[in-house]
C-alpha cells in the first residue's frame, strides 16, 4: 500500500519534474510570496498608527482644542471599533467573491489614509467621532482580508510564522508610531498655525496613501486568480495543488460554496465562538496599548521622554514574538506559545499593580506587552483550525476578528482618569481578562485533541499507514 501511494506522489510531482524539482520550484514560489507579502507589515504598521495616533495627540493638546471632557476621549477611541465591527464579514465575503486583493485591500488604504488626514480638520468633539467611526469601517477590510491572504498562500506548517511577522506590524507601529509621534509633536507646532496634533494626522495619513498607491503594484491576488506575469505558469499551478494538498480532506467536496453558505457554516461551528470569546478577552487585556503613553506618563517624564520611552518595550517584543512563532511552526504546537507569553503579561499587570517605583514599574511594562508574543502565534491558529472550505474561512476570520474587537470597546474605559496615576483596578481587569482568554484558550485545545484522536482512529481502522489532516493544538 505505501508503494502504491509512493507512486502516486510521484505522479503527482510528474507536471513539475519531479520531487526534487517540486521542492526547488516550491522554494522559488515561496520566495516570490514571500517578498510581495511583506508589504502588508508595512500596511499594517501603518493601519495602527493611524488607529492609534489619538492617543500620542493626546499629550500635545487634542482633547483641550477639541473641547473633549468627562469619558469623551474614551468615546473616541472606542466609536472607530464599532465602524470597525459592522464591516469585516462583509468586507472579507466580498473579497473571497471578487479575489482581487492587490486592488481592493490598497483602495481601502487609500480611503483610510485621506480619513486620517480629514481627523487632522476636527473642531469638536462630533466632528472628531464621525471620523473616527467612518476611519472604523474602512479599516475594517485590512486585518481580516490579510489574515485571509495569507491563508491562501501558506499551509498549516507556514502560517504561524508568516502570521506573526504580520501581527509584528501591530507591535512595530507601537514603538516607531511613538518615535514617529514624538518626532512630529517636538517640530511641528504652529507650522502654517496649526497646532502639532494636526500635522501629525496630516503626515501620518499622507503617508498612508503614498504607500496605498505602491502596494497595487506589489500585493498579489489569490493563487486562483493570479495573471500577473510576476508568476510563471508552472508555479501558479503550484501554488493551486499545494492548497489542495494541504486541505482538510474531509471537506475537499466542499471547496466552492457560496458567500452565505460559507456564512452559516462558520455561524454554525462552536469553535468560531470559543475563539471569538479567547480572542476578545485578550485583546480587552491588551487595551493598555491605546493608553500606552498614558501609563508611561505615570513615570513622571516629560511628554517627549514619556514617547521615546514607550518604544522599547515594543521593540524587545518585537524579536520574542518573531522567536515563539518560529518556534511554534517548527514544534506544530500552538496552545502552550499562545498562553506562556500570556502568564508572562499577567505578571507584567501584577507587578504594576502593586507598585509605583519608577524602575520596577518600568521593566513591568516589557513583562506585560510580551503578552503580543502569544497574540500572534493566536491568529496563526485561528487559520489553521478552519482550513476548508475557503468561504467559511473568510467569514470565521472575520467573524472572530470583528466580534473580538468588543473588546477594544470595553477596553477604552477600562483607563479611567479617577483610577490614575496606579491604574490598579485596569491592571486587575486586564488580568481577568487574559485568564479568561487562556482558559477559553484550553477548551479550543481538548476539542481540538479530541478531533484529531477521531480522525486517527478513522485511519486505523481503514488501514491507513499515511498521516492525514491534523489540528495544529
């Protein structure tokens, strides 16, 4: 039987000249991706520091010429999430029906990056929080379509890694968003006679839209709807079998459904809500990152030290999130990177909790941002435990991505000025929160386990001596 099945893959190989040159082809192909991909660290870099810039503004004046008092400033970080909720299935349904990614995530960017400048414009707090839900729903289609690029590209064994140098984005934003920030908020003041916060809206967005116009050049489509001559044909159909290969047998039969079919049956799978649930609750945990410069002020610098403080927790962040996730790939597990760099955060809370000593609460910052090291190695999961069909996949991605974003809603008001300078009762939710995710986190992996265990028993009593499909646990 395994001769038979050898000889198969290697009629398989035969269209590629064999095993040998399959993997010499492969490696060529995933260079190629590769390079064109990397393009959406940048995007998402710039994605948060469009996301997030408010929160530096905050330092230079934003709240006092905007006249923001009370929760109002709470209200406008939080209202770009309800924007951002309402459109990912949509936007991701619309993305798997057209497979166009390299025009359609770079128009979106554009649009995103003239809303940023527009912000920049605000007079009142009305003013300021329409723009900031419109800013919302177009960002909407970034994460959640480049989640699910990716997932089309990568298998199993590829995609923790390529996730996290995505998610590194996020983290990098926090660190050279602030060194940005700071840059801009120190020279720009009464330039043209506006305020500092202004032209950090101004560049920042302008900025965005240059590197919009670049990406419809270099972002690819889907394997599938690729017909660009930066592929040969030999490695497009390469790319289009290593997909098949690499999906859940099991739903082979099922790989063209329809955007409503895909709809309900990631509604319908429990393992959609289990993530949804792990997922919200850390990223309520990790709301500190909107506040980051607020908790950092906490220290007593001045604003301009306050932002180049910010940056290196973010930095060290940065290479532990890219080691756990190759890590993560190369073992196959998933659970234990996840929920270590997790306890490592929840130290990180309990340290600043109990203390305000500039040097230890300080360090305790780069304790509870490693929490980010596990986020990323999260996303990863996510698109290997929905594998197949591709319609399901694009809506359970999104699905969990934007319900989870609740809580970014709740984590707004978790930092509230009367908790100040200790902040205790915010880092009490938050190690709440991110305990929750992990226990959440542990019932997705004995489901998971328990799946696996079945489709072993399957093969063994088929007689099956080939590895099949397996969830990544």
């Amino acid at each position: 039987m395994q001769a038979a099945w050898n000889t198969a893959d290697e009629q398989r190989d035969a269209e590629f000249g064999g095993c040998a040159a399959r993997q010499e082809l492969e490696k060529r192909l995933l260079w190629k991706v590769d390079k064109r991909m990397s393009i959406l660290i940048l995007i998402y870099i710039l994605n948060f520091i469009d996301r997030n810039n408010a929160g530096a503004a905050r330092l230079r004046g934003f709240e006092e010429d905007l006249g923001l008092k009370g929760q109002q400033f709470a209200t406008v970080l939080s209202v770009l999430y309800v924007g951002y909720i309402s459109m990912q299935i949509p936007s991701n349904m619309f993305l798997n029906h057209i497979g166009k990614a390299s025009l359609y995530l770079p128009a979106c960017m554009a649009i995103w990056g003239l809303v940023s400048v527009m912000t920049g414009q605000r007079y009142s707090f009305v003013d300021v929080l329409l723009t900031r839900l419109v800013l919302g729903v177009v960002e909407a289609s970034f994460f959640p379509g480049a989640l699910f690029l990716i997932s089309k590209w990568y298998k199993h064994s590829e995609l923790g890694s390529r996730t996290a140098l995505l998610f590194c984005g996020n983290i990098i934003s926090n660190a050279f968003g602030a060194l940005i920030a700071s840059a801009i908020l120190d020279n720009m003041q009464g330039v043209l006679g506006r305020a500092a916060w202004r032209w950090l809206f101004y560049i920042e967005g302008s900025l965005t839209i240059v590197v919009a116009m670049c990406a419809m050049f270099i972002l690819p489509d889907f394997p599938e709807t690729t017909k660009s001559g930066w592929l040969t044909e030999q490695e497009v159909r390469l790319a289009v079998r290593r997909m098949e290969e690499d999906a859940d047998a099991h739903h082979e039969l099922e790989g063209r459904r329809s955007p409503m079919e895909g709809l309900w049956m990631a509604v319908a799978d429990p393992n959609v809500w289990i993530l949804t649930v792990a997922m919200l609750s850390q990223i309520m945990a990790n709301g500190f990152t909107a506040w980051f410069p607020t908790i950092v002020a906490t220290l007593g610098y001045s604003p301009t030290i306050t932002l180049l403080l910010c940056a290196p927790p973010y930095l060290f962040t940065t290479f532990e999130t890219f080691f756990v996730a190759r890590r993560s790939d190369k073992v196959g597990e998933r659970f234990y990177h996840i929920t270590i760099p997790f306890w490592i955060g929840i130290l990180g809370f309990a340290i600043a909790m109990s203390t305000m000593n500039t040097g230890v609460r300080y360090f305790s910052l780069f304790l509870l941002t490693q929490s980010y090291a596990g986020f990323s190695v999260f996303y990863g999961w996510v698109s290997n435990t929905f594998p197949s069909p591709p319609a399901k996949r694009a809506v359970a991605l999104a699905l969990i991505n934007s319900l989870s974003q609740l809580g970014n809603i709740a984590g707004s008001y978790v930092w509230q000025a009367a908790w100040a300078p200790t902040y205790r009762n915010s880092f009490l939710i938050c190690i709440v929160a991110s305990c929750t995710s992990i226990l959440f986190c542990y019932i997705l992996k004995n489901r998971l386990s328990s799946k696996n265990l079945k489709f072993q028993r399957a093969e063994t009593e088929r007689g099956d001596e080939r590895s099949g499909f397996r969830y990544l646990v």
